[in-house]
C-alpha cells in the first residue's frame, strides 16, 4: 500500500511540473531501511518512478523544442515577407526612374 501511495505521489508531482520534487521522493526512497521484501518492491517501484521521471523531463525538453520550432518559422515567415517587401520597393525604384 505505502508504494501505491508513493507511486500516485511521485505520479501528481510530474503532472504538476514538480521534477526536482520527484528527484528528491527518488533518492529518499532509496535511503530508506527496508525490509529485503520492501528493499525488491522499493527497487522494482524506484525503476518505474525512474522512467516516468525520464519520460517526463524528455516530453518538457520535446515540448519547449517544438515551442522554438513554431517562433523560428514565425521568425522565418517575417524574415521573408520583409525581404519581399524590399524586393518590391527596388523593383519600384527602379521602375520609377
């Protein structure tokens, strides 16, 4: 029961954003004075919280990447409307004279 409750702590943590939280409830666990029955279910637990951890901490780095990809295309598209507008602008110096 105590790691069902540990798990759905650690779980509420990473849904908050809490990473270094869920750090820190990783290494106490492994500091704990367990039984080796607990010591099993602590390790088994400990490697699930583990890869949640990870997969959380890679979706946050995916997400802030894909946040950059769509300013850089904004930047992008900018960029070019600009030059765009230059290339107008010559065109009707040129024009002009």
């Amino acid at each position: 029961m105590y790691m069902t409750n540990l798990l759905t702590a650690f779980e509420l943590l990473l849904q908050a954003g809490k990473l270094q939280e869920a750090k820190k409830m990783l290494g106490a666990l492994a500091s704990r004075d367990l039984t080796p029955k607990e010591k099993a279910e602590a390790r088994i637990l400990q490697t699930r919280l583990h890869i949640k951890l990870t997969n959380a901490i890679n979706q946050a780095y995916i997400d802030t990447l894909d946040a950059s990809i769509e300013q850089l295309k904004t930047l992008q598209a900018k960029g070019r409307a600009f030059f765009e507008k230059v290339k107008l602008a010559k065109t009707r110096a040129e024009l002009a004279k």
